[in-house]
C-alpha cells in the first residue's frame, strides 16, 4: 500500500462522505468492464455465465462479512435504494399486520424521507430521541412498539458522529417482540464487525462507495429464515433478485462490492486499531493546542475513524475556507441560502452555536500519520487566525460572554 511520507494534499479527511476506490477492487472489476460484459440474466452462452458466476461469488464475499447466507443478498444501486427497499417494501408487504414504525431521530435522510412519504400514504411514524452521546435508548424502543409496529429502523452507525447504536439489544427486543429490524449500516459495515445473527437484524443497508468500492451499488440483506421476511419489490421488471429488485444487474459494480468486502474482512482488525491510533491522534493535537473545543457525541461506542469537534467562536464554513489544503465536511448544510444546523447535532442537543462550528474529519485506508498532523496544524492555524479577529472568543475565554 503507497502510503508514502509527504502528505498529498489536499488531505482527504472526508470519507463517510464516500471513499477513494482501492486499486485492489478496481484490478477485480475491469474484466467486467471490458471482456466478460455479458448480461448476468443470459442463460444460453459463456457471456452470461460468466457475468452470473462473477455475481454469485460477490454474494457470497457480502454475505461472509456480515454472517448472512448468499441467497439473503439483493443487489441495489446503494444504501438510498436498500433504505427505500426495506422500509416501502416491508410496509407494503406487512400492510395487513399493521401500520406502525420506528426510527430514530438522527437516521440518514434516506430512511427520514422514506418515513414521510410513508406517513403521506396514511402510516404512523414514531421518531424516537437520543441523548447527547447520539445514542437511542434500547428502552425506549421497547416502549414505543405496538401491537401495530411493523418495523423498527435504526441505523447502525451515524454518518456524522460516528456513533455506534445498541443494535443487538435493539434486535433482541424486537425478536422478542415480533417486530421486524432493518438496520442502515452503510457507514459501519466493512469497518466494524456486523454480524445479522448476532445482532439479530432482519434487513440491513449497505453501500460500496463508504467501503472502497465504487459508487452506484449497494446491497440489501434480506433474512430468509427464522423469520423469512417479506418484501414488496419497488421496482417491477424482469423479476431479477428473486423478484425484490427488477433490472439487468451491474455486475463490475458488484464484483467491486464484493471484493471490497473480502479486502474489509481481512484488514478489519489490523486497519480499524491503526484509524483509531492517528484518530486519537488527530484528537490529542487539536486539544493540546486549542482551548475551548469539544467532541460532539460519546467516544465510547463510535467508529474509530470518526471525529466531529466544536471549535467555539468559529463559523465552520470559514474554518473550512482557511483549512486549505484539507477536504473535511461541517455540521451545517446550506438550504434555501441559509446555513441550517445539522438535524443530527440539534437532535443531541448541541446548540446551535455549536453546531455551526462543527467539523467532521472521517479518516480513511489511504490516509498517513503525516496527512492527519497535516490536518491538525492546518486546522489549529485557522482557528487560531479566525478567533484573532473574534470579539466574541475574547469574551468567551473571559467568561464575559453570557448568552
Ligand atoms: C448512513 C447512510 N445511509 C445511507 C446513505 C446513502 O448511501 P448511498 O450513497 O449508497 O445511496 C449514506 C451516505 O451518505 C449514509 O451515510
């Protein structure tokens, strides 16, 4: 791996936003992108064979990092469609039993959005809190199921704190109460271990784009057995993916999927140690040289390559224009020309302040411990530079300033 000493920049710090393709899955896909083109669903010549051959054994390298059985993988074009798969699908399906789901309040938009245009269709929605740690309380799940609840959603782990959800005590509850459980884990899979029978998750979300795969395909993990769920497809066609998922598959996005998660499940252990070390790293610089900052959401349960840091007195959006040379993200998005707040930190209950002057920096595979000092100094000088010119950070620091 080329991970050589001078840190190229810009930095990339950004990849729960998406990650860099590994050469590794890229070598895996180009016969698919050039000599074995065939058509996956072509039964009568060598082409298609050797398309449906390729597709198998990604379903089998998916289904051996999550603990799942090959024929419990449907194909998607990535996590958004897996969410809307499972959610639409099992709704659909299950109509009869009831009308009733749960999320969480800092799911992706993917599974928020879905929710709403199932509320529009008549469904009732229950979006539970979390506490300042980003974490859902597994009591509160148990407390907010009916004898209608079809469905409980929460994701495995959240793309803008990193934070890791009790999932397994969440599927506990819901086996033991009859209620299915899809989990989005298209920022943990590939980075922490996940195993659908251990956590006793029925349908699962996963993207290849956040694993070092390519983008445009995901996968959905549809649990066959001990309960066999049900799953209206949202796609009608030609009835590939066993009728769940219609249209021809894209198979060198698929073997992509797959080997990225072979090369996942064997540097699992090895790269999750070595993200966390230059995480904490990244971490101790900051703090040693800036007062005033804060973690947003526990350190405990959360993925090792996540940090998301309040810098008081500081507009993200500035930060980042005076972080040249660093590609991270901000906890504000802009909508209808103003900056918003992210609803994840709102929902922690991070002031709004404070989450204006958030940063996110998710490290990656290809990142060395020279681009991430690099990160630190560059981030350290432009707060530094921008409280210079801040009234307010005076005050602040004085304790003068009462809001
Ligand atoms: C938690 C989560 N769910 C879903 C998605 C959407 O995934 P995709 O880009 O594969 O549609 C993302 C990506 O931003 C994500 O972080």
């Amino acid at each position: 791996m080329d991970r050589s000493a001078q840190p190229r920049t810009p930095v990339y710090l950004d990849h729960h936003a998406t990650t860099p393709l590994d050469p590794r899955v890229l070598a895996a896909m180009m016969p698919y992108l050039t000599g074995k083109f065939g058509n996956a669903a072509s039964r009568s010549h060598k082409f298609g064979w050797e398309a449906e051959q390729a597709v198998e054994e990604s379903r089998r390298q998916i289904a051996s990092l999550i603990g799942a059985s090959p024929r419990e993988i449907i194909f998607t074009s990535g996590a958004t469609e897996s969410d809307n798969l499972a959610i639409k699908g099992v709704a659909e399906a299950y109509a009869g039993k009831g009308d009733h789901l749960i999320v969480c309040a800092i799911e992706h938009k993917a599974v928020l959005d879905v929710c709403r245009r199932l509320e529009q269709r008549g469904a009732r929605v229950t979006r539970l809190p979390v506490g300042r740690d980003g974490l859902v309380d597994p009591g509160a799940v148990e407390a907010a199921i009916e004898e209608r609840t079809v469905l409980v959603s929460i994701m495995y782990a959240n793309n803008e704190v990193g934070t890791l959800q009790p999932v397994a005590e969440i599927g506990r509850i819901c086996r033991e109460r009859g209620v299915l459980f899809h989990s989005d884990a298209a920022q943990a899979v590939g980075k922490v271990p996940v195993n659908v029978d251990a956590d006793q998750i029925d349908l699962l979300s996963i993207s290849a784009h956040k694993m070092y795969g390519p983008k445009g395909v995901g996968a959905l993990y549809v649990r066959e057995r001990e309960p066999r769920v049900r799953l209206m497809g949202q796609m009608d066609g030609g009835g590939h993916e066993r009728g769940m998922r219609s249209g021809t598959l894209n198979v060198p996005g698929i073997v992509g999927l797959g080997e990225a998660c072979a090369i996942c499940g064997r540097e699992m252990d090895e790269e999750s140690a070595r993200l966390r070390r230059l995480r904490d790293r990244l971490r101790a610089k900051l703090e040693a040289e800036l007062d005033e900052v804060s973690v947003n959401g526990g350190m405990e349960h959360r993925l090792p390559h996540n940090l998301n840091m309040s810098f008081a007195c500081v507009e993200a959006e500035s930060l980042m224009m005076g972080m040249s040379g660093v590609a991270v993200s901000s906890g504000s998005a802009c909508t209808s020309a103003v900056m918003e707040p992210s609803y994840v930190l709102k929902a922690m209950g991070v002031a709004d302040d404070a989450a204006h002057s958030s940063i996110r920096f998710s490290l990656g595979r290809f990142n060395t411990e020279e681009e991430v000092d690099y990160a630190a100094e560059r981030t350290i000088e432009a707060v530094k530079k921008l409280r210079e010119l801040s009234p307010m950070y005076e005050m602040t620091r004085e304790g003068t300033w009462f809001k």
